[in-house]
C-alpha cells in the first residue's frame, strides 16, 4: 500500500513537472517511475510524456522515443497524433507528421505538414478536404505567382554576364559581374590585337573561364536564393496569422 502510494506521488511530481515546462527534472521523475514500477513502461501516456521531456533536451533520443511510441501502440487516439505529430513538426520531421496523420481526421495540421515539406499541391488539396477553404486559397494564391526561373537567370547570364543575377533581383552582384567580365574581356581583346598570345591564353584561363563561369554559377543562386526567401516569408505570415501555437522549423 505504501509503494503504491508513493509511486503515485512520484507520477503526480513527474506529471506536474511536465505541465509547468519543467521538462528536465520531468525526465528524471518518470524514469523513476518506471524503474520502481515497470510495467508503467506499457501505459501510453506516462512514456508520451517521458519522450516529449526528453525531446526537449535530446531532439534525437526524442523522437526515437516518439517513433517507438507510434510502432508499439497502433490504435493511437487522434488527440495523442496529433501531439505526436507537432512535435514531428516543429522538429522538421515533416514526412513522419504526414505518414502519421494520412489517415486520421486533423487536415489542418497534416496540411501544415505538407506546406513545410514544399508538397505544397498536397497542402492545397488537403486544406480543401478539410474545410480550410481560407487556408487553399492561400496556397493557391502563392502557386499562381510566379517564382524567378533559374533556367531563364542562367540564359540570361550566358549571353550578357551579370543580366541573369539583375533579373533574379541581385543588381549589385549583377552589375558587378558584367564589370568584371567586360574588363576580363578587354584585357583578353587587347593580347589578341598585340598578338601577345601567351597572355591571351593566360586571361582566357584564368580569367575569363573563372568569371564567366562564375557568373552563371552566381545567377542560379541568385534565382534560387530569391525564390527560397519568397517562400520564407510567404510561410512566416501564414504560420503567424494561421498556427500561432506551432513553432515549426522552416527550410
């Protein structure tokens, strides 16, 4: 009778640990627990609990724990999910959230997932299926704008230096580029007209080859660089306005 008081006032210390944030000594108290009384290793809700304290310190022992959560107990209520699930999330594991909400009934967070891993079709129709008609036309709103073309940001840069970086909406770079090459080009001008061919091949080489190339290496980051912040900023307003208590990690 005494043990199982005790363990009692153990589990309740571990428990109100966990609801005040105090995740660490939380861990602590619940391994406790499961080494005085081990069969409480089988209960779903103290090993959740254990496994969100130790995420909280441990991201990869964490979501071991969740993952061993999620294989030992198949009929998971939705509450306990979508828990699971957002923790997934807000630790950028956004393909286990989805495998883990497909079938259940929460579509607004498995469309969150979806957003996060840029299936962002996905994310659209999911929204639509559940009711989050606001949310869809979001989506869809960002699909129908137009992204900067990488393709077209190296076209560019390959028949003017520098042109691919501006239309990529890095001027400065840009302008920076085209200067460097035209000077490269003069100097590579100048050796053939004084027949200096030595040195031609010396510019060519070494500069020409570099910055050139260079350049074109420039305007498909530059591409790639404007469309990653697009999107950046574009999830950090729908986060804020829409999943206000999820604090995901954004790529």
């Amino acid at each position: 009778m005494h043990i199982l008081l005790l363990l009692c006032a153990q589990l309740a210390l571990a428990d109100s640990l966990y609801a005040h944030g105090y995740y660490d000594p939380a861990r602590i108290e619940y391994l406790r627990c499961f080494f005085f009384y081990p069969q409480m290793e089988h209960e779903m809700q103290p090993r959740l609990r254990y496994a969100i304290s130790v995420l909280a310190t441990d991201e990869t022992n964490g979501i071991a724990l969740l993952n061993n959560i999620v294989n030992e107990f198949p009929d998971l209520p939705d509450t306990v999910k979508n828990e699971i699930a957002v923790k997934y999330v807000e630790t950028g594991r956004y393909y286990l959230a989805i495998d883990l909400l497909q079938e259940g009934k929460e579509k607004k967070l498995l469309g969150l997932a979806y957003l996060l891993d840029g299936q962002l079709f996905n994310a659209r129709n999911t929204f639509l299926n559940g009711g989050n008609y606001e949310l869809a036309a979001k989506v869809e709103e960002f699909l129908m704008h137009p992204n900067k073309s990488e393709k077209t940001a190296l076209l560019l840069s390959l028949f003017l230096p520098g042109s691919g970086q501006i239309y990529a909406g890095d001027p400065q770079r840009g302008i920076m580029d085209f200067l460097v090459n035209a000077a490269s080009g003069y100097l590579l001008y100048n050796a053939l007209r004084q027949k200096k061919y030595v040195d031609a091949s010396l510019i060519f080489f070494f500069l020409i080859n570099r910055f050139y190339l260079g350049s074109l290496n420039n305007a498909l980051k530059a591409a790639f660089q404007c469309n990653q912040e697009q999107r950046k900023a574009w999830l950090d307003a729908l986060l804020e306005s829409h999943f206000d208590r999820i604090e995901p990690q954004i790529p």
